[in-house]
C-alpha cells in the first residue's frame, strides 16, 4: 500500500510513501497530508470471517488487508497493548442505552479518553521503527487536555523518542493535569504556559517555524515528527472499531448482516468520524456518519451549508474542551477522496489565505451523502447529561452528550463516548446538581449520587508526587525544550 499527497506534489517530497515514512514523516507537500492511494475492500466475507474474533483478531486482520510496511510480529505487539484496558478481552464495551441507541465506549484505556486507541499501538510502533532506523525523534505536543495525558503514556520510557508536552496552565481540568505532571519518564517533559490553548498552539508553531530551534535539532541528530491525528498512523486505529460497532450490532441481532447502521462523533480534528468515512467506503454498511459539535460549529456550517468560514469566529471555551477547534484537519482527508488533489488544495489555500471556502452545490451534495451535522449549546449538554445519568441509567461526559441531539430513535445507531466522566467530573455534577466543585469533591459527589466507579488511575492521581513544576511564558518554551534534549 503507497501513501499520496492530499495537495497533489511539489516535486521535492516523493511522488509516493511506504506507510512507515508516512508515520515518521508526516508532513506532505504544501502543508498537505498522507493518505492511502486506494483504500482495501472488506467485503461481506471479511466481516463473516470476524464475527467472532476478538478486538485484537479484527484488528489485525484489517491491517493485514492494509498491507503497510509493519512486521506481523511488530503489529502483534503493538495491538497487544489493548490488553492493558479495563477488559482485555473486551477492550471496547458497547451499551445498550435505549432502544436503537448503542453507546460504544471508546474509553477504557489508560488516560480515559479515546485518544488511547490510536496512541497505545501507533507509540510503540513509531518507536520500534525509529530504533530500527537508528534514528532519533522529537514528538510535540500541544494540548488542551486528552492528546497530551494520551501520548505521554504512550511514548513514556519507549526508545528513540522524546516527547514534549505543553499545556495551558489552568486550562485543563485537575485530573487531565495531573496526567501529565506526574507521568515520570525518562524521555518526556511536560510544560506549562501561561495563557490558553491556542497560545500553547501558537507557540509550538513559531518553534516549528525557527530557525535557531530547527538548527540546534539538526546538530544534535533529532528529527521532528507528529502525533497528532494529522499523523496516519493514528489514523488506520480509529477505522478498526467502527468495523467492531457494526459486528457487535449483528452479534446482537440488532441488525441481519449487510443491513446498515447510523453512527454519531463527537468531533474535534475529524480523525475519529474519518474513520468511520474509511469504514463505511471500505464496505462496513454504514449509512450516516453523524458529526455533532459544540458552539465551535464549523463542521455544523460545513456539512448543512458547504460552507467553511472562519472570518467572523471565535473560539470559544466549552464544557467539552477536546472538541474546542476551528480548524479541523481531518476534513482535508474526506475533501481529496471526495474532489481529489487539485481541488483539495484550492480550497485548503483559500482557508488558509481568505480565511474561507465554499462548496459548489454538488460538492455539498456529495459531502451529505455521508454526513449530518448538528451542535450542542453547554447548557443542552447538561441537560442531556442529567437527563440520561438521573432518568435512563447511563452516565456520559459532556463530548459524549453531544451525540445525542443526532439520534434518530427510528435507526439503528452507535454513540461514541469518547471520554470517561472521570476526566470531567466537575461539568457533570454541575449538570447533574447545579453545585460548582473542583475535580476530587466532583468525583466523589457524582460517585455517591450516580454509583459510578471511580478507577484506581484517577483516585491515585491526588496523591502522586508532581515531576513536573515548570510554568513559563511562551518566550521561554524554546529555552525549556532546548535544555531537555542536551
Ligand atoms: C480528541 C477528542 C475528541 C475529538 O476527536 P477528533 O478525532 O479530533 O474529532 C472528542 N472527544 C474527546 C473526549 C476527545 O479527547
């Protein structure tokens, strides 16, 4: 399988990249992306073939129809790291909620957050790779709360890679915070910076982009790559349990094999509602792919209006802060597989140049072929959250609540819950009592109210020693992140 350019090439990147080089190198030309040249066919026989296999037997059979560049065995190990969830043997719950409502809990892994997914597998394999290279690698990160607990434990103590990690002090919430903080490795450091998120953002981007930072890199043998879902490797995880929702579904007798399903995201960059695009092309029988958002409703403008303006928004801060973005990188992927690369770039430029683009009214029509879009105001999250926790039984963090304005109780439909209550435990008691309490009393009061558990991993965050103190201003990142890797 060969990797291509979503912007079409400039003549010094390759024409075309084994799925290695991709990961590792994951910038393509013109700021564009990697992206598979045809996408494997899992047919009714690939899905027969998997209706009993486990989570990890699925996954590696669709890697195996991928045919990247990996070892079976390094594939292996790398899936393996599914056992370290709550249930290795079911490493992804599915709930049943209500009737025609499966809520598929992506979040059972280590950093209780769907980020693990992809990052558990997709670290090791980059470091195995980089070791087996001799090569040395960098791994930013800038990180408003998820992404940064996720690839710290994903990256922690693995050869030929160093991570750093920066977040806005105050702007996580305690529990994603300590996270990162207390995550001893030998090979990470976690930095503070005064201001928000897109400071945090910002600032890595003008350490990407100096020349002193980039000099200093090469005279000491150390290449950057990225983690982020811009990154493939992240990627090809998050189609694998879209394929696991439809077979559990059958398993169920939800559906007769072959019969399609609805499937709503909570989406933030599109890296997880790609995924279930690549499904449901790659013959997984999914009918809509349901995008639900926060206030930060770009995708919402996109998907009913063919519309992507940034010209008159602002961030915004929401209760679910992984899905606070404007930019959403992903959406480039599903443009180049829908217009190909000539156009793909057109419109990436005019975002990137005007601040906008606009589908032509056909485009659109392909684009809600396979997407419906709707948002979630904090205060309708809140009342979903109460509604559900106090009256049907199920508890779901904010970014999960977003889904639920999308169900359509006449389909047969997956949720994704892509985060623990656990990571936001002060927007759910507020929800679900009107009390505003900071992370430890949160939990225990939503524990005490709902009789959910609290994992062992978050109740021992309060007592962990911090490792890292430091909190700087964003001139400083450079200096901090230059003294870590001598
Ligand atoms: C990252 C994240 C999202 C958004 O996922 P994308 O793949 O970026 O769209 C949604 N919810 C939670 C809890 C997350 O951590």
């Amino acid at each position: 399988m060969e990797f291509i350019e979503t912007r079409g090439n400039d003549g010094r990147h390759p024409k075309a990249v084994r799925f290695s080089e991709a990961i590792l190198h994951p910038s393509a030309s013109f700021g564009g992306l990697y992206v598979p040249k045809e996408l494997p066919r899992l047919g009714e026989e690939f899905l027969q073939e998997h209706l009993e296999s486990s989570y990890k037997e699925l996954a590696l059979g669709m890697l195996d129809r991928f045919g990247i560049d990996i070892e079976p065995s390094l594939l292996k190990e790398a899936v393996d790291l599914y056992d370290r969830f709550d249930d290795p043997n079911n490493p992804i719950p599915v709930v049943d909620v209500e009737p025609n409502l499966y809520v598929s809990e992506l979040w059972h892994g280590p950093t209780r957050a769907f980020k693990d997914m992809a990052l558990q597998p997709f670290g090791y394999i980059l470091s195995s790779l980089a070791k087996e290279r001799g090569e040395e690698y960098l791994i930013l990160a800038a990180t408003s709360g998820d992404t940064g607990p996720a690839t710290l434990e994903s990256f922690k103590n693995r050869p030929n890679v160093r991570v750093a990690c920066l977040y806005p002090d105050g702007g996580t919430s305690d529990v994603q915070r300590l996270q990162m903080v207390t995550e001893d490795g030998q090979n990470l450091k976690v930095i503070g910076i005064i201001g928000d998120f897109d400071d945090a953002q910002s600032a890595l981007k003008s350490l990407l982009a100096s020349p002193k930072f980039n000099e200093r890199l090469k005279e000491l043998g150390i290449e950057l790559s990225a983690a982020n879902s811009v990154n493939f490797g992240r990627i090809i995880f998050q189609i694998i349990y879209h394929i696991h929702s439809y077979l559990e579904l059958v398993r169920r007798g939800v559906v007769q094999m072959g019969e399609s399903i609805d499937i709503i995201v909570p989406s933030g960059n599109f890296g997880n509602a790609l995924g279930g695009y690549y499904a449901k092309k790659m013959g997984v029988p999914i009918g809509t792919i349901k995008i639900a958002s926060n206030e930060n409703n770009v995708l919402t403008e996109l998907i009913q209006k063919g519309r992507y303006d940034l010209r008159d928004k602002e961030l915004k801060k929401t209760t679910s802060p992984a899905m606070d973005i404007l930019k959403s990188s992903n959406v480039e992927r599903v443009l180049f597989d829908k217009f190909g690369a000539k156009r793909t770039k057109e419109l990436m430029e005019s975002l990137d140049q005007k601040g906008y683009y606009e589908l032509t009214p056909e485009e659109l029509k392909s684009l809600q072929a396979d997407f419906e879009a709707d948002f979630s105001t904090d205060e309708e999250v809140a009342e979903v959250i109460k509604e559900y926790a106090l009256h049907k039984g199920y508890l779901m963090d904010p970014h999960t609540a977003t889904t639920i304005k999308l169900f359509d109780s006449t389909r047969p439909t997956v949720a994704y819950s892509t985060a623990e209550w656990t990571k936001f435990a002060p927007t759910v008691l507020k929800a679900l009592t009107g009390e505003s309490k900071r992370d430890k009393e949160a939990l225990e009061e939503v524990a005490k109210i709902t009789g959910a558990p609290i994992p062992p991993s978050i109740k021992a965050l309060f007592d962990k020693p911090i490792i890292y103190d430091t909190v700087v201003p964003k001139e400083r990142i450079e200096e901090e992140i230059l003294k870590f890797l001598v």
